[in-house]
C-alpha cells in the first residue's frame, strides 16, 4: 500500500482539555470587606470531534497527523465570571469511519451521515465556584470544585466504503476493467494479479438519468477470511454494499466452485454478509460459443447470473438491469 492515496486506517492519540477549576472567591470593594462568595465555575475543556464529510474519501490526511490535542478550560473568577472553555477540535473523516478503542478493540461509534458528530474524547467538566455551595449553615464557603480531567489515549480509525454493488472476485477476475466500462472510474488495469490493492469507486448511469455506486473491491484469496494476504482489509469493505456483484472469468476450471470459495471466504468472515443480495456475472465471456455456455449453465449457483465482456461490451446493459432490479429489493 506504499505510496498509495487510498488510506482505510489509521491510529492516532488524542487528548481532550481538562475542565478548568471553580474560583473560591469572596466579594469585595470599597465599601464592603466581608462579601459573600462569588466565585465563579471554571470553563469546560475542548473535545475531540469527529464530523463527518461526505467531500473525504479517504483517512489520509490523518496518517502522519497522529497527535491530536485540545486546550483545557480556563478558571473561574469573582463576581461569578465563568471561565473560557477549551477550543473543540473537529477531525473530519469519509462517511463510513468506524472509531474503535485501540486498547479493547471496543467499537465506539460510526459516522454514516453528512454532517454528523460524534464525541471521540470529551473535554472535563469545568469545576463550581464557591457561590453554588452557600448555604444557611455555611454562608461563607471557602472551597470550590477543581476542573475534571479530560481524556487521553490511542484510538483506531477504519474506514469502510459506502457503496451500492460491491464487486467481489479472485484476483485478474476483471474488476477493474468492467468498472472502467460502466463508469467514468479509472482503476489501474493489467494482465496480472493484484493490480488493485485500494478499493475504487464509480458512479454508474442507468436509464431515466438515474444512478447507483459501485466499488471495486481487491481481489480475495483463499484464506482471506484468516487474514491471509490483505484479506481482512479487503473484506471489510464489503460490509457497506447493499448487493454484492460476484464476477467469475469464464476461462475458470470450476465456475461454481470459484464461487462458492468466494462466499465461503465471506462467511467466515461475517456471516450477516450472506444475506446481501447475490448476483454472478460471468467475465470474458466473449471466448465462449453458444454450446459453451449452454453447458456452464447447467452448473451455476441458484441465483441470478449473466455472460459478459467488458471488452466486448456484451451483456453490459443487462447486467445494469439486473442490479437495479436487486437493488430495488
């Protein structure tokens, strides 16, 4: 992933401000040398805030930012002035940011919608002047509350991309190219395995100017669901897609094997992925004749499934009817 503008995790350290302390002030002027208190309460401390921002698609503007702190809450003072409170600091992440714990793995919340905060460190509560504690018995309370403390640690950052249709197959299944045929996306193409290492996005056209997302997913592997490879950063990605597009090349030994290693690798991985709605699109397709395809037909999992050629361009609109289809669902 060197060099690669597509970050999906990072851990950073955060620190939110400690609230300032209340004042244990008593009035005084001119005039009157035994006032009562009027300390006032110490400020809030800044927090550390995650915003969401439809505008980033990716973590990496934090991935060389990994200390992120705020200022604490300033003290209180007489005639009951309230301290300043801290400044908050808003980090601005991809829809699809998850915000773990980096020490329990504990998952703390995910931000889905533009616009929407969450509080990753909340900044301490500013402490109550002396004024709050008068009472008949103790008109002249000579104490007051020390701010609480803010909060400090490391916290994960994962980012899964939030998309309709989710292409999943081995690597140099053409992925990429049928991408590239039925949106503007420009992903890396080639003849070998491995060619996408990111995850890529496009926006596909379909009739009535309407649209949908589809993703890019690298290829799996057997054994991704164990962490083999990239696997498991891979397959995160899938959760977000509302159908997930299964694409076999037709050149494969066992089409219906590939597919069911495929699925398998995503069960493992979480089973709930299994009640996506499925489709499998048979790639390369252009090298088949009719008898060919005739006889694959009689092996395929039971659900829907189509021939095509990106390069070709055959079956393209079809297969854009059939997702739709599923995506209406």
């Amino acid at each position: 992933m060197a060099g690669s503008n597509f970050v999906d995790y990072v851990k950073i350290y955060t620190r939110s401000g400690d609230g300032g302390a209340g004042s244990a002030h008593f009035f005084r002027d001119n005039r009157t040398t035994t006032g009562g208190p009027d300390g006032g309460d110490g400020g809030r401390g800044g927090s550390i805030i995650l915003r969401g921002n439809k505008q980033f698609w990716t973590l990496l503007h934090l991935k060389y930012k990994k200390h992120i702190q705020t200022t604490n809450g300033e003290s209180g003072a007489g005639s009951r002035k309230h301290g300043g409170d801290g400044e908050d600091v808003y980090i601005d992440v991809p829809l699809g940011t998850i915000a773990k714990d980096a020490e329990t793995g504990e998952v703390l919340f995910e931000i889905t919608e533009e616009g929407e905060i969450q509080n990753l460190r909340e900044g301490g509560k500013g402490g109550l002047g002396n004024w709050h504690f008068k009472t008949s018995t103790n008109r002249s309370p000579r104490y007051a509350q020390p701010g609480i403390e803010g909060s400090e640690g490391w916290n994960i950052l994962e980012l899964k991309i939030m998309a309709d249709v989710g292409l999943v197959g081995f690597p140099n299944a053409g992925k990429s190219t049928l991408l590239s045929v039925v949106s503007a996306a420009k992903p890396k193409i080639a003849d070998y395995a491995f060619t996408t290492l990111v995850p890529n996005l496009g926006i596909v056209s379909y009739r009535d100017f309407k649209s949908f997302v589809m993703a890019d997913i690298p290829g799996i592997i057997e054994g991704a669901s164990e962490g083999k490879g990239l696997g498991l950063r891979f397959l995160r990605h899938i959760e977000r897609n509302s159908m997930l597009l299964f694409l076999v090349p037709a050149d494969s030994e066992d089409i219906h094997k590939e597919y069911k290693i495929l699925l398998n690798e995503i069960e493992k991985y979480n089973p709930e992925l299994l009640d996506k709605s499925k489709v499998l699109a048979i790639s390369k397709s252009d090298m088949l004749d009719d008898e060919l395809i005739d006889e694959i037909k009689q092996d395929l999992p039971d659900i829907p499934y189509i021939f095509i050629s990106s390069v070709a361009n055959h079956g393209i609109t079809e297969l854009k009817d059939i997702i739709w289809k599923e995506l209406q669902k």
